[in-house]
C-alpha cells in the first residue's frame, strides 16, 4: 500500500487526464495520474501519424503523436505531477485507487479513462482481431494495407479517414455503412465519393467474416432488400463507434446514461462526493 495522500488522483493519461493534471497542478495539488495503457489515449493509439487540422494554436495542423508529447512534457516537468504506468483494477469511495501493483489514496478522484473502439460482435471477428488476422478497429501501421482488398465498416469520421488514409496503399476499398448517408464531415464524404479507388455500399451490414487462418472474405447484407454478398478482401477495418471504459467503477454507484457514459453536473462532478468525471467518458 502506498500512504500518500495526493490531492487529486487521475484515472486515465489520455488527453482528458493529462490536461486535467496541468490545471491541477497549476493550483499547486499534489496530482498522481494512472495510465495502465499507452499515454496519449485514442490519439496515441488510433491517429498517432494523422495530422489534425483544427487543433486550436496549430494553424498547419499538429500530428496527434507531436501532441501528445507536448502534452506528456508539460505534465511531467511540472513538480506538482506524478505519473504512473500503472493499471487501474478498482476505485473505490473514499479516495480509494487500487491497481495491480498498489492501493492510493486522494481527497479528489477523477475518471478519464475515456473511450474503446466498439466492437461489431458478429461471427469471426474475435476469431481474427488479433494477431494481424485481418480484423482491425483502426489504421495506424498503413503500410500493413499496401496492396490488399480492404473493406471499411461504418459511417462516421474514423471510417471515412480510413478509407481516405488508404487509398494510395489499398489496391481495392470497399465501404459499407447501415444508414443511407454518411455522419462524416462533408469535405471528406465528397473526397471519398469522387475517388475511383472507393467503392461504397449503404444501406449494408457486416454479418459475417470468414477465412481459415486470416481473412479470406465477409458476408454482407443490405439492410432493405436483404440480398446477401460475399466479398474477398484481406482486411476489415471496423470503425463502428466507440464505447466507455467503465468497468473499474461498476460498483461506485456512478450515474450513467444507458450507453454506459458517465453523467455530470456542469463542473464535471459526478453524484459520488468526491469524484469527478472528464473528457470521452463523460455523457
């Protein structure tokens, strides 16, 4: 067991937690901040070589991986923060933070564990999802997709940066989405709809992926006539959504909305005293 008491312990090193440690620390608390994965969170992990256009101060835009290192140096050069590549197994009330490694203590808790990719939950995916079988949820090594038939799932930014991203690698993109428009920004939407690279199917489900060792084909289906295709592709790319990290405080008592996102009122306090709530967690 660890005996400190910090002054504020964050749940969570992506960049809800980090900017909450620099605010913190800012007012002098002693700040501890936990990160069981990769520091940086889904911009580390999903977009690391993506450059973001509309980041606020960075008129030319910033890669997500040169932000996230000016967000780790500003954290950790300042006296007031800790951090820890430690992962959080349990929060308990009281200030209580158990990981695997240790138990600590803080008069204010806040959770940024932030968000997962979504998965689609249909026959073959957890059978290929790992390992580089040909299941994915995003595209960080692009060259992995040099010279493949790839097909994309789903109708918002993520996939429609995909298939973008893919173009001048993929020799075929395919993507389907179940809705008959896309939610994308509409500057990409219309990229990808003048591009003779990009096959598109609305209206069209994923129901199945098959293959012996890694993925050989997928059955869709269109959603309103219900005719079924088989397509060969190599890899499937399944940006589906995203869903909540919130098993660790399942026994809080925390309020959610019913997709799992915490509830907050206007200065980021959940309804258990003492614990707060930030960033892609938060409804």
């Amino acid at each position: 067991m660890n005996e400190d008491m910090w002054d504020v312990i964050i749940v969570g090193g992506g960049p809800a937690g980090l900017t909450t440690a620099i605010m913190c620390a800012n007012r002098m608390l002693k700040c501890l901040v936990l990160e069981g994965g990769k520091w940086g969170g889904l911009p580390a992990i999903m977009y690391p070589s993506k450059i973001i256009p509309n980041y606020p101060g960075f008129p030319d835009g910033i890669s997500g991986i040169e932000l996230i290192r000016r967000w780790i140096k500003q954290a950790k050069e300042n006296p007031y923060v800790t951090m820890k590549r430690e992962r959080v197994i349990k929060i308990e009330k009281g200030g209580i933070v158990k990981t695997e490694e240790n138990e600590y203590h803080g008069k204010t808790l806040v959770i940024a564990t932030g968000t997962r990719p979504r998965e689609l939950g249909i026959p073959g995916e957890t059978l290929f999802n790992r390992g580089d079988k040909g299941v994915y949820y995003y595209v960080t090594h692009r060259e992995k997709f040099i010279g493949d038939k790839v097909l994309v799932v789903g109708g918002g930014d993520t996939a429609v940066d995909a298939a973008l991203d893919l173009v001048d690698l993929a020799d075929e993109i395919t993507i389907v989405h179940r809705r008959d428009r896309f939610r994308a920004l509409d500057e990409n939407v219309k990229k990808m709809e003048e591009s003779k690279k990009i096959n598109i199917m609305l209206n069209t489900e994923v129901e199945e992926i098959k293959g012996r060792d890694k993925v050989e084909e997928v059955v869709l289906v269109n959603n309103k006539t219900g005719e079924k295709t088989v397509l060969s592709v190599d890899k499937v790319v399944l940006a589906v959504g995203l869903k909540p990290n919130t098993e660790m405080f399942a026994e809080l008592g925390i309020k959610t909305d019913d997709r799992g996102y915490i509830i907050t009122d206007n200065m980021q306090r959940t309804n258990v005293e003492g614990i707060f709530a930030v960033g892609d967690i938060v409804k």
